[in-house]
C-alpha cells in the first residue's frame, strides 16, 4: 500500500481522481506539494461524492424552509416537527456502484449506512424504504443482481431490528449495466434531544466508537464518483462488508449516551470514512482536529495513515465529547462490546493534524478541503436541443384496444406491474409492532409508537417520464409522492432525495440533471414541500455495456407525510359490495410514455403526462378531507398503467370486482394522466368534484377474472426465480 513518502507523480494524482487543474488547486492550497495522505485526503472530500461539485450550483435553488422544518440540507438527515415536542429524522442515499459490484453487501451496506445517517442525530429508527432500479430481466446477469440486493437488503434490516415497510422496484435496459440502489430510514426522537456534526470547544476529546478499522471500501468514495468500464469485478475491494448486529449495538450504545449530557457533536463515518466524518466536524464547528493515528482502532496489522483514513469500514461513529464524561461513555461503550477510543482533540488551528509514530503525516487547512472545493457550472443544452437529442417524437396514431380486458390481463403481469411479494415477504415489516400499511398501498404507515399519530412514507419517481421531459418528470417524482401520502390521509410535511443520473460532464445529460430540479423546485414550491435532506449520485453509466449505456434520469423521491390519528387511514382495498366509486381529477386522455404505450402497442414515444400543481394540491386536499371525516372507504391513486390498472390492484387487495358504467377507450383504461384518486364511498354520497364511474361487485375488472388477474400478477417473479 502507498505510504506518505511516496512520489507524487501526474498519475499518482490521477488515479485518485483529480483534475490537473484540481491538483493545481491542491498545491496552491497547501502552498507545497501534498503527502500521498494529504493527496488521499483531497482526492475523496473533493470526489464527486462528498463534494457534490457538479451539482451544488443547482441544489442550492431548491426550497428547503418551512415552519415545520427544523434542520434542512446541510447535516447528516433533515428533521421536522410533529408536533408533541417530537419530531421525524429522515434521509435517503445511494449505493449503486457497489451493488452492482458485490450484490449483497453492496445493498446491506448502504442500509447500514442510512440507519447511521438517521440515529446519528438522536433518532430511533422506525422504518426503512428502499428505490431499486434493474435492467432488462433476461439480461444474463441481472437475477444474480435482483437476488443479491434483495437479500441484502433483508439481511440487514432484519438483523438490525428496523421494519423495512415499502419501496418501489423497476426494470428498465438503461440499467443493464449500472442498477440503482437507494435507501431511506426514518426515524423519531425528541425535539430537544436533537445532535449535530459541529465541533466545538478547545481541548475537548474526539472519540471513535463502534467497530475496528479495516481495509474494506478503500477509495469507496472515488469510485463511486466514476463510471464503470470493463474492470468491474476488480474493484470489489472497494466495497465495504457491513455487521448488522454490531449496527444494533451501536445504535443502543449511542442513543444510552444521547440520553446523557456527554456529546459536544457526533457524525457518522461514511462515505471516506474518518476523513470526512472528521472533516465535516471540525469545518462545521470552525475549528480545527488533531488526531493520533495510533490510537484508532484497527483490526488489521500494519495499516498506515492512509489506509485508515480512506477506509469505508462499518458500523463506526466519531464524537467529541465534554471533558471529564469520557470515563462514563467508555463504560457505555464497552457494555455494548464496542469499540471506544480518545484519538485526538479539537483545536482553534483550522487545521487537520494527523500524527503517526511521533510525526506529522499531514496538516492540511481545513477551509479548502471543505468549504473551498471545487464547484462547476457544467454547460447543459437547452429544452429544444435535449428533446431533439433524446429523440423524443410527437404521439403517433394510436390503435384502439380490441380487447381491454386482455391489454388489462397482460400489463398486470409486466416487470413493472407485477406483485413485489416475492421481494418484501423477504423483509421483516412488523418488528417494533408499528406498523400499520405495509407495501402494496400507496403509502407506507407507521405508527409513532406511543401515540395515535403515524408516520405516512413514499418513495416514487417515473424515469421513463424524466427521460423524455425532465422537467415535467421532476414535477412529477413530487407531485407522486405527495399523491401517495395524500391517498392515505397523511398530510405531506417534506421530502428528501437520491439525485441519481450519468456523466454531468456530458451536456445532455446536465440538461436533464437541471431539468428535473426545476421541476421538482416548482412542485415543492406549489405543494408546499420543502427538500430537507438528499444525496447526489453521478457517473451512472458503463462502458461495459457497448459503446456507453447512461441509466435513465432517476430523481428518487421520498416523502414523509403525518396522520394526526392513525385510525383515520385510506387503504386500496375496495370495501363493500354496493358502494359507488368515483375517479377524481378526470378521465383518461394522455397516452405517451405510458406503459400500455410500451407493453401493448410496442412503442416509447409521446411527451410526459403534465403536472398541473394547482390541481395536484386541490385535489390532495380534498382526498385528505374526505379520509379524515370518514366520507371514503377506499383511496388509491392513478399512476403506472392508468384508470384499470388501479381498479385492478384495489380489486386484488379485497378480492371484491367491480362494474363500470360505461366502456372504456384505451386513453380512459390506460392514459397516465397525473393528479388522479379512485375512491369508494356509500352509494349516493357527495363527493364535490368526484364523478361517479362504477360500483364495487362481483368478481371481474373489465371483463377479466379476479383469480385470473391474480395469477397474472403473481407470475413474473415467481416464474423468473424459479427458472
């Protein structure tokens, strides 16, 4: 491994992922040239990753402020109130390379670290979600894939004692050769028992806690900052190995102390581990950090500075401690079998100081390592020129279904339609006894344990509608979620993200990266949905697939919604025979991009359905109302595959059809239209701006058989597994 005497060459700094120009930058910096730990060090906190310097010019228009927002962007999660003097600690992130590289740990590692994300700030977590993208199924490594992150996923959340109750998984050939795996925890703690990453206070103790250092998920955060090409396989070395039980341990050991007076400020080490978990500390706190390489932790011979620096191991957290409480946190520390060691100081210099052996290995200013990094303003092409580009055509003509019950039967059984049972009955749902709606619904429903309010949790996106507008696909990822709570009764609070796209050096692909943001900024704006959290992540794409395959735009939302009285929740399932449904916000009419478009007739052409704001909020607010005073049995919301599909899965949920009133076209049965409810209600009731379409009965939607949709929809991943 490289030591801190070794000759800085042009490709020494290339391979760590450095511009000539960024390096020119390092040396005027520093005022010399760097160490091979000091290059290491900027190398990851100015990697695309950590620094986000392609993307922060434009995050920085986003809305993030509301009376109900407590923390926004900025800290390790964004937190709101929920009133009662509590409040919800929420975050989503990626680990899409190292999924795709190592499956399983690549999946349970990125769980791990969003739980980290979330408790690190005082919060209990109380349920995870997950936004998983896949290519084509027939593709010959994409089973291994599907498998392998799934069962990561459930390997961890499981073990680690946290419901994973939702999430949204598609398939798509422009993620053949880069999947997407997102991850979202949400958690609940006191409003006044709420920690920060600054530190702060001279002489103070800087603490590692939790496991040892090792020499897994070294470069993680490069890596992750780059695109693949054929050497895939030779960097699974980067990807970290994740402990879910000693995750639980920790999580224990830090809220017993956060119950104390002893934490200053604490951060998770994630991405570039004790680099930038200490950098962020002591930047954030305008101070400055001294650690003593050789009292951290490590549970591999001979590692260097270096290594341990730039190691993504698990499971481990920094601190800085009041003085004199460091004999009570070890003692805490060591109960749980952790890990707990004093390794440095916090300093007014605003320098990083690592000593090693007696020796200073690195003193870097702190202020350019973080604050300074570098910031581009990537040149994108306009609307006209990306439409032209993405070779996006006006809707041809469309034939009219012979058979919409038979175009019904087969799109329920498509990779994007079909039931994920065989993906969440792998995840435990119900430990910790909260949760109330689980995936299936609209929304994920967790109760706040203790009380009759629930948490409501979504996460959506519709990429093939990013890909061909982004910016009315940004509204749209919003407009989705907030539809999502809505149909359950929550009443939408805030959003986070997982900005997940390809190269931003390529001007098509910053085009779609600033259109989708200005339509989520809109959305958020209209809907009064503030962005309290997120996470960027770029270079999407591979070689390895012939000639450069980019993933399709896929702004990743999770939103978070309350009900103020669980007992008060919308659910899919149809109810009572007799009861009249009525669809909200109109009939179908807009068919391109649509699945029936793609699965049925063969084609991906047409514009993205509009978002109307005004009406997505109107049309929210009623639903949330009628929930709320009892007036609706049954809520779901119109998305993929249109009016029929959403009959269908209502259908599915209660084994009850229905009988509509009048034949339906194929723009009625399957057009995407947005700001759409299906209800339920009483026969005879008043629905101001609903219109009555059918009434729930017998066995059949369109003419088909329950059971034979159900056999349909149970198909694909039964038969693919199976194969």
């Amino acid at each position: 491994m490289p030591n801190t005497t070794d000759t800085i060459t042009p490709e020494v700094v290339e391979a760590h992922g450095l511009s000539t120009e960024e390096y020119s930058h390092v040396l005027h910096a520093l005022g010399r040239e760097p160490n091979l730990v000091e290059l290491g060090i900027f190398s990851v906190m100015w990697s695309e990753h950590c620094s986000y310097k392609s993307s922060r010019l434009h995050l920085k228009k986003l809305p993030t402020e509301a009376p109900w927002v407590i923390q926004g962007p900025g800290e390790n999660a964004g937190v709101i109130d929920i009133g009662d003097g509590q409040a919800a600690i929420f975050k989503m992130e990626s680990h899409n390379h190292p999924s795709y590289i190592e499956p399983y740990q690549g999946a349970a590692t990125g769980v791990g670290g969003i739980l980290r994300d979330v408790f690190t700030m005082g919060a209990r977590p109380v349920a995870n979600m997950n936004a998983l993208r896949f290519g084509r199924p027939d593709h010959p490594k994409m089973k291994h894939l599907v498998k392998g992150v799934v069962s990561g996923i459930g390997g961890y959340g499981n073990c680690v004692g946290v419901p994973t109750v939702g999430g949204e998984t598609n398939f798509h050939r422009a993620y053949d050769g880069n999947i997407l795996v997102n991850a979202m925890t949400v958690g609940v703690a006191d409003t006044n028992k709420i920690f920060y990453c600054a530190a702060t206070g001279v002489g103070n103790p800087i603490v590692y806690v939790g496991s040892k250092t090792g020499r897994d998920g070294i470069h993680g955060a490069t890596m992750a900052s780059a695109d693949f090409g054929e050497d895939s396989e030779e960097k699974r070395p980067t990807v970290q190995v994740g402990d879910p039980f000693t995750e639980k341990l920790l999580i224990e050991a830090c809220l017993e102390l956060m119950a104390t007076d002893a934490i200053v400020a604490i951060q998770d080490m994630g991405a570039a581990g004790l680099t930038s978990s200490s950098v962020e500390m002591a930047s954030k706190g305008g101070a400055g950090i001294r650690l003593d390489m050789n009292q951290v932790p490590c549970r591999e011979e001979g590692m260097t500075p270096y290594e341990m620096m730039l190691s993504e191991s698990q499971e481990r957290m920094l601190m800085v401690l009041k003085p004199g409480k460091e004999g009570m946190a070890e003692a805490i520390f060591r109960k749980w079998e952790l890990d707990f060691a004093i390794i440095g100081e916090v300093t007014d210099t605003g320098h990083m100081v690592l000593e090693w052996n007696g020796e200073v290995v690195c003193d870097i200013p702190l202020a350019p390592l973080a604050d300074e990094a570098p910031e581009y303003d990537r040149p994108y092409i306009s609307k006209t020129e990306y439409k032209t580009w993405a070779g996006i055509t006006d809707l041809s003509d469309t034939p009219e279904s012979a058979d919409v019950g038979a175009d019904l039967l087969k799109l329920i059984g498509t990779p994007d339609l079909a039931s994920r049972s065989w993906i969440w009955q792998q995840y435990d749902s119900q430990v910790g006894a909260d949760t109330l709606q689980l995936s299936g619904g609209d929304a994920a429903v967790v109760r706040v344990h203790g009380t009759r309010k629930a948490l409501a949790i979504s996460t959506d996106c519709t990429p093939r509608y990013c890909y061909a507008n982004p910016y009315e696909g940004g509204k749209q990822a919003i407009a989705e979620a907030y539809r999502n709570i809505s149909a359950v009764g929550g009443r939408p609070l805030a959003v986070t993200n997982c900005l997940n796209f390809a190269n931003p050096q390529r001007p098509e692909i910053m085009a779609q990266f600033v259109g989708c943001l200005e339509g989520m900024g809109d959305a958020c704006r209209a809907l009064d949905f503030p962005i309290v959290s997120g996470n960027v992540s770029l270079y999407n794409e591979s070689k390895a697939t012939g000639g450069g395959s980019a993933i399709l735009p896929t702004p990743a939302i999770g939103g978070v919604g309350l009900l103020d009285d669980s007992a008060k929740m919308g659910t899919i399932a149809f109810k009572t025979a007799g009861d009249d449904i009525y669809i909200l916000g109109g009939a179908g009419s807009h068919l391109g991009q649509s699945l029936w478009l793609r699965e049925i007739a063969g084609k991906e052409e047409g514009d993205a359905p509009g978002v109307d704001l005004a009406a997505e909020a109107a049309h929210g607010a009623a639903v949330r109302g009628w929930i709320a005073d009892g007036k609706v049995t049954a809520v779901h919301d119109i998305s993929d595959g249109g009016l029929l599909v959403a009959l269908a899965e209502m259908a599915l949920a209660s084994n009850l059809g229905c009988n509509l009133d009048k034949a339906l076209s194929v723009a009625e049965a399957f057009g995407e239209d947005q700001g759409r409810y299906i209800v339920t209600a009483p026969a005879g009731s008043a629905l101001p701006g609903a219109v009555k379409i059918g009434t729930i009965g017998g066995t059949q939607v369109a003419g088909v058989e329950i059971a034979a949709l159900r056999a349909a929809h149970d198909a694909f991943f039964k038969d693919w597994m199976d194969a």
